[in-house]
C-alpha cells in the first residue's frame, strides 16, 4: 500500500519467530530503504489506509478480544485509538478523503451487520438488517469476558456464553471449544455456534490459550517448544474456575474443536477423563505422519522444533495418537476428504486406534469433496446435527433429534 513514494506493509522482523505479531514497515520503492514502526503489533493487522497527506497510516488491530481503528503517526510510530468499543469493529471502506467509513460490527449478542459513520467520531448510521428474525425470535445467550489463573500462574482469558434465562448458582453442562491456528483467539463477536448450545442449555467457554494472537508476541510465543503443556493446563484451569464458580458441573462436561483445536482436542482427552464427550474436527494425532503430506510443517517445525529424522522422540511426546490408550471419553471425529491441511488419514488412524482398544465409543464421518473448512451448505448443516447429537447422548443422555425444517 502506496502514498506518494512511499510503501507501507506489515511483516515480522527477518530475525523474529515467523508467526510474531510483526511490525509495520515504510519502504521507498526505488531505493529498496525500509524502516519499521517502533511499536510491535500486539494483534494481527488489516484495513491498511493511508490518510490523504500521506502522516498517518489507518488500521484495524485486534487487540484482546475487540477489534477496534486506529492511527499511526508515520514520523514517530504513535498509535492513537480511533474508536474504542467493546467488540468487533472490521473496517470494510474509507472515503477517499478518509472522513468516513463502512465497517461491519458485532459483539456477544449483536449478529454482524453493515454500518456507515465518521472516522473522528462514530456515529453509526446502520446499513443492513441481515438476520432480524435472530433478535427478534430467539433468546440469546449472555457472553463475557472471563479471566483466571493457570497452573503457572499466567492469567488466561476467555469468552464465556450462558444462557439468556439462566441463572446465578445454577450449574451448567460445558462445552469447552479450543480455536484453531494456533494463532487464532476468540473474541467479543458474535459466533453462532455458542448460542445453539446456549440454546439447548449449555455454557460454553472459549479460552484464550498459549499460543493465541491479539495479546501480544508474550502469549502467541509461548507455545513454542511447548505444545501439549501450557496450553492444556490453560484449558484444564478454565474449566476448573468454572466449577468454582459454581458455572459449570463438574460432571457434564465437553470438549470441542477444529483444526488446531482438534489437535489439542485429542491431546486433552488422552491426559484427562474428565469430559464426557469429544468432537474433534480435521486433528492430527501423529505429526511425524503428518510432516509429509500436510501444509503444516513451519507450525509444526517452529512449535516443536527441528526435524523429526533428528528429534524423533520430541515429534512423538506431543503426538496424541502414542496416547490414545488412555481415551475413555466418547469421541466423534470429522473430516474433509480433500483437506490437505490436516490429512484424513490422521483422523482414520486416531478410529482405529480407538475402535481396536474399545474403552470409549467412537464415530467416524468423513465427508466427500471438503477441504479444511467445509463448503457445501449441507454438510456444514449435516456436521453441526451430528456434533449436537454426539454431545446430547453422552454428556447428558438425551436421544437429541434435529429440529424439522418449516414448510415454505
């Protein structure tokens, strides 16, 4: 992105771990001279924007769990905040001249729509009503931020969804969910998924674990060298400030998650039997299989560290699948058979390991034609039904059947 000539891009230092925040960088095209903004990012950056006299430079930065506008001084690197709320506020549009914008907002309970204002100040002027039968006919769960300490004594945070009629002192089946990325975060945004369970009359907590973005180089680095520890006792304390809490009961409990979150999904379930129930989406249980095929090898050499023909043994300590002998929790598996990603042999040798032990139910769906994130609207609807009903059986015993679709 170009002002005059001069060219703004975001990148991580040459000499920094490749999955930093990074920095902004200003670069003059005919000489190749670039400089970096002092400050390190602290989430990831996008909507990049010059302002017309080429001083400042706009951008959307995630920071925790909101997604806020901010502007950058180019001579000295100081950022000022440009609005300052409590969700997530995502840039679509500038005005030429960069007085207004066309941004996309939602939080906990507010569905995502279009919205036009200022850039100075926000004064939202909505655009789009695109979902009104959601705040019109459903109740809503209630979602929040929520804070506590890890085993190491590091404060995690995290989202936390209860239902909109619950109340104080009333224990909760949970449903624990772990992002993908690593580098993902959940944020104070509206996620669809969260208010079905809610629905059905679960909390759900999405924590911020080792390994997160939109907190900092400190977190999103700690992962490394580190996978399968920090972040599972980060998972483990969660739920267990719940059930202090008096949120969560200590017998119903879930675990739930795709991609990286499948990964740390199976490996949850091999070093606790606390959940009940396990809903693992395109995981990966064996890394040394995993190094050839997948496109994960920077994650999986940065976060482990060196080659697995040179390390084997600390390939194979974090790989769930040298585990799986210890799995006594139900567990639903799901896969796309064109994910190259995560491979579906990964999810094929984790069933059959389980199937062959026999110490906890397990169920296999692959589905034709998907790649890492499904596509086909029948198939994401075939893979939620499948989730609620899994969940519903072995965490509270209820023979769930999906709702029937209303007459046109």
């Amino acid at each position: 992105m170009g002002s005059g000539r001069e060219s703004i891009y975001h990148s991580p230092s040459d000499k920094d771990f490749d999955l930093t925040h990074g920095f902004l960088w200003i670069m003059n095209p005919d000489s190749g001279e670039k400089r970096k903004l002092e400050k390190p990012n602290q989430g990831n950056i996008s909507s990049l924007a010059w302002t017309p006299d080429g001083k400042s430079l706009l951008f959307n930065e995630g920071r925790r769990t909101n997604l806020n506008l901010y502007r950058t001084d180019i001579a000295t690197g100081k950022i000022h905040d440009v609005t300052n709320v409590e969700g997530t506020l995502r840039v679509l549009a500038f005005s030429k001249d960069r007085t207004k914008m066309v941004y996309s907002y939602s939080d906990f309970d507010t569905p995502p729509d279009l919205y036009a204002s200022s850039v100075g100040k926000l004064n939202p002027i909505r655009l789009t009503s695109t979902n009104p039968w959601i705040e019109k006919e459903l109740l809503l769960a209630k979602g929040e931020v929520v804070r506590w300490k890890s085993k190491d004594g590091m404060e995690i945070e995290g989202v936390l969804y209860v239902p909109g009629n619950h109340k104080k002192g009333k224990k909760l089946p949970l449903i624990v969910t772990i992002h993908g990325g690593p580098p993902g975060h959940f944020s104070n945004g509206f996620r669809a998924v969260f208010h079905v369970f809610a629905g059905l009359g679960y909390a759900s907590l999405g924590p911020n674990i080792r390994g997160s973005d939109s907190y900092g180089d400190g977190l999103l680095c700690t992962l490394q060298g580190d996978v399968g520890g920090g972040e599972f006792d980060d998972v483990m304390s969660g739920v267990d400030y719940l059930i202090e809490k008096r949120i969560a009961d200590p017998d119903r409990l879930g675990v739930r998650g795709w991609s990286w979150g499948g990964i740390l999904g199976s490996w949850v379930i091999t070093q606790t039997d606390r959940f009940k129930a396990a809903f693992l989406g395109a995981m990966v249980g064996s890394w040394t299989a995993e190094s050839g095929p997948g496109l994960s090898y920077d994650l999986k050499h940065h976060y482990i560290g060196g080659a697995h023909w040179i390390n084997p043994e600390d390939w194979r300590k974090v790989s769930s699948l040298w585990y799986v002998k210890n799995v006594t929790t139900p567990t639903l598996l799901l896969h796309g058979a064109r994910d190259v990603v995560s491979t579906p042999n990964q999810a094929m040798m984790f069933f059959h390991a389980l199937k062959e032990i026999g110490k906890a139910p397990v169920r296999y769906i692959n589905f034709p034609r998907e790649p890492h994130g499904f596509r086909e609207p029948r198939h994401q609807r075939r893979r939620d039904v499948e989730e609620i009903i899994w969940m519903q059986k072995h965490i509270r015993g209820i023979d769930w059947k999906p709702w029937k679709r209303k007459e046109q």
